[in-house]
C-alpha cells in the first residue's frame, strides 16, 4: 500500500509512521490506528462536507477494529472552516472533553484537507499528543509537515508543531473532491520545479549544499505526478496515486531535512506577500495557497528564461563588486518597496544574506566557476513557462495573473518584495547580486512572452 519511495521516505523521518494511499485505503483507518495506538480512543473531527466524503467510512473502520469512538466534532460546511487560533482552541477543549468522557487519552483524527488538517495539528501538539490523519482532497503538500499556518489578529503565522503519526488517502475519496482542490494540489506541487533551481543555485554558491537524499525524495516523481493534468481535471482516480505521493513526499522531505528547503523557493514568497495583502481572503472558499503559488511558479519559471539565457560564463565580477550597494542602501531600498512591521520583518530577513563586497566577490567568483555544470543541472530542472502554463490550464489551475485577482503590472510589482521577503537565498538573489535584476524583470515581461 506504500510506494518505495514514500516508504524509504517515512523510514527517515522522526515524526510520521504510516502512509497508505491506495483506493480502498479508508478501510485500514481502524487497523492503523489499533497498530500504531492500541488503547486509544479516537476523536474524529471534520466538517459537514468532508464528514459526507469519508466521516462515516472512517468511523465504521474504526469501529470494525475495536477502537472506542469519541462524539465527533463536525463543524458547518459553510462558511468555509479558517486555520486560526481560536478554531484550534475549539479543538483542543473537544479533545480534552473527550478523554473525561471515554476515560482514556483520546487521539484526534481530521477528516479534511489543509485547514482541518493544520486546525487538528496544533491542537493535538499543544495537548502533546500524536493525531491521525484522513486527507480527502490532494490539495497541498502540507499533511506530512510539521508548520501549521494559522490566522492570528490577522497576520498569518506558522507554528512548528508536531506531523501526523499516521496518514490515510484513499484515491477514490480524492478523485472525487472539488475540481478547484486537486487544481490547488497541482499548483502546489508545481512549486518543486522553481524551487528545486533555486536550492540548485544555493548550493552552486556555497550557500546551502544540496541533500542529495532529500532531494531525490521530493524531485524523483515531480514530473510524472504533473504529467496528467487532463486526466487529474477529470476525476480520474489512477492520475492521483503520483499527486497524492508527490504531494506526501514533499511533506516528509522537510520532515527529513528539517526545514522547508526542500519544498519551496522564491515561488512561495509571491504567495506569502499576496496572502498579506489578503488577496482572495473574502472569496468562500478563500483562494487558495495553491492556486498562488502556481502564478507563483508561473512567475519564477518565466524568470529562469532570461536569467538562463544570460548565463553566468561572462559575468563581469569586478563590475557587479563596484556596483554592489551598501547595506544603508539596501536598506533603504527594503523600506521603500515595504511598509510597517513588514518592512521590519524584510531588513532582518535580507541582512541575513547580504554580504560585503569581498563575500560577494568570493560568492560570484564561486557561481562563475561552476557555472557550466550548474547550468547543465538548472535545464535539467526548468521547463518551458509556457508548456508548462498550458499545463496548470489543463489541471484547472489558474494560469494567468488575473485568474486570481491581479494584473500584469501587480504580479510585475511583487517581485522585488520576493527577492527581499526571506533569507533564503534564491535566483533572484543571484541576479540582484550580478547587477541584473532589473533588467531581468523586464524581460520577463517583454512582449511575446508569457504575460502578452
């Protein structure tokens, strides 16, 4: 029921145990747990429509194997469920109710996607238990991770908490969830693509060395899992067995890695800064974090092109070190493109990756020798941005700036906030570094290309 690679994946990681994604895979649930927390009580949470995908399957599995069964908690399908504090804290006070109830420590089990999924996390970390798992849509890579974002006084935070010991798909459940929820899944995992050139590039520089092992794990069945994306539009159960594990694997990855590295690269940061602008926060369902990421992607691969073409060979160091700014013009830059506590939170996080004009000198003269087999790895990785636009457009995913609510000029905009959102050093530092910043964005935009 484990593919090779999921299973070599969970052996490495410290927090989750079990992985079964298979149709038919719902009917272990009881099994699973009975193996993995014999004695426990289950408390399953969900709401009204992801309780009508799999809740009653769920608990008949439970009870098949003999675990005693809490009263479920199951919120309104409507409005849409949000990953915010006081939800968690909902949760939590059910869990503790539970187990004065059953008499026994109970363990959480979500039945849901993302937001149940992170809501159930945080509960079960903060009560330091361990929780079960039951996805019923493939629509983000975060169910085998260890953060869970959540909404608090309106800014968006990730709370490190503990990855679920065991996680259930059951293929059939997930080809049948809303079209929108696997064309969030898609965009997400899409990300692996930009955001593996990105850790390329990092490690070329001597910034962040490649973990072979962990790399295999997320990037080895990237392709084939988005190379269905009719298919996965469809409903058709087979196309989301590679989905599903690539999503899964993604989670693990960072479980084995220790941070997101794996997972993300600039791509993300176009979703963070939207998602802190609340764009789409209104809709019900609220736009989605795949459905960014993948204009996201869409962005960064568009990037790589002109960035590609350009190449490192004849980068002119001695040029690139006598125009690098100081950090007070750095600075100032960061606090002219951001404001309030965000742009507070972009000088910490840039000053972490700035370096002097000796340490850029060292960092471009790095980047220039290994160009040539750096450039081998980085085709090896890209594609095209406008096959693959034409693949998030067969997947159902947002394929243009304004399917999610913005213009050209806006996605244009936000680039430069990406560059100095994060620490972590991505191709936009790169081109900052070599002098090529600017010109590259206009590239990216020229007409003829993606945006026309």
């Amino acid at each position: 029921m484990m593919d090779e690679t999921v299973r070599r994946a969970v052996a490495d990681a410290d927090q989750t145990d079990e992985v079964a994604v298979a149709r038919g895979a719902l009917a272990q649930t009881g099994a699973l747990m009975a193996t993995w927390m014999p004695g426990s009580a289950a408390l399953l949470v969900a709401d009204e429509k992801t309780w009508a995908a799999a809740g009653d399957r769920t608990e008949a599995s439970l009870r098949e194997a003999g675990v005693p069964l809490a009263e479920p908690l199951v919120f309104p399908g409507s409005p849409t469920l949000y990953a915010s504090l006081d939800n968690a804290a909902r949760i939590r006070e059910a869990i503790v109710a539970a187990d004065q109830a059953t008499g026994t420590r109970v363990t959480p089990v979500a039945v849901g996607a993302g937001t149940l999924n992170d809501l159930v996390k945080m509960a079960a970390h903060e009560l330091e238990r361990r929780y079960v798992v039951v996805g019923t849509a493939a629509s983000m890579d975060g169910y085998t991770g260890a953060g869970a974002p959540m909404s608090s006084n309106g800014v968006k935070i990730t709370v490190n908490c503990t990855a679920p010991q065991v996680v259930v798909f059951d293929l059939e459940v997930t080809a049948r969830a809303p079209q929108w929820m696997v064309a969030s899944g898609y965009g997400d995992l899409a990300a692996k693509i930009p955001g593996g050139a990105d850790w390329i590039l990092a490690d070329a520089a001597g910034v962040e060395p490649i973990d072979e092992h962990v790399w295999s794990l997320v990037q080895s069945g990237v392709r084939d899992a988005l190379a269905h994306p009719t298919e996965l539009a469809a409903g058709a159960p087979e196309a989301f067995e590679g989905l599903v594990n690539g999503l899964v694997l993604s989670g693990l990855a960072m479980q084995v890695h220790g941070g997101t590295r794996p997972a993300s690269g600039a791509e993300h940061y176009f979703s963070h800064i939207w998602e802190l602008d609340h764009l789409g926060a209104d809709d019900d369902p609220p736009l989605s974090h795949g459905f960014k990421v993948a204009i996201g992607t869409l962005a960064m691969l568009a990037f790589y092109e002109p960035f590609m073409a350009r190449g490192l060979a004849d980068l002119d160091v001695d040029a690139a070190v006598d125009a690098w700014p100081s950090w007070q013009a750095v600075e100032a830059d960061i606090r002219a493109t951001f404001t309030g506590p965000l742009a507070d939170h972009a000088v910490k996080e840039t000053k972490v990756k700035y370096v002097d004009p000796d340490g850029l000198r060292a960092r471009l003269e790095t980047l220039k020798a290994t160009w040539p087999r750096t450039r081998e790895r980085l085709a090896a990785q890209l594609v095209p941005a406008a096959d693959f636009q034409a693949q998030l457009r067969a997947a159902g995913s947002p394929s243009r700036p304004e399917d999610i609510g913005l213009s050209v000029q806006q996605l244009r905009e936000t680039f430069p906030k990406a560059m100095y959102y994060r620490s972590r050093y991505t191709v936009l530092d790169v081109a900052r570094e070599a002098g090529w910043f600017d010109e590259l964005v206009e590239q990216t935009f020229a007409p003829g290309g993606i945006w026309g």
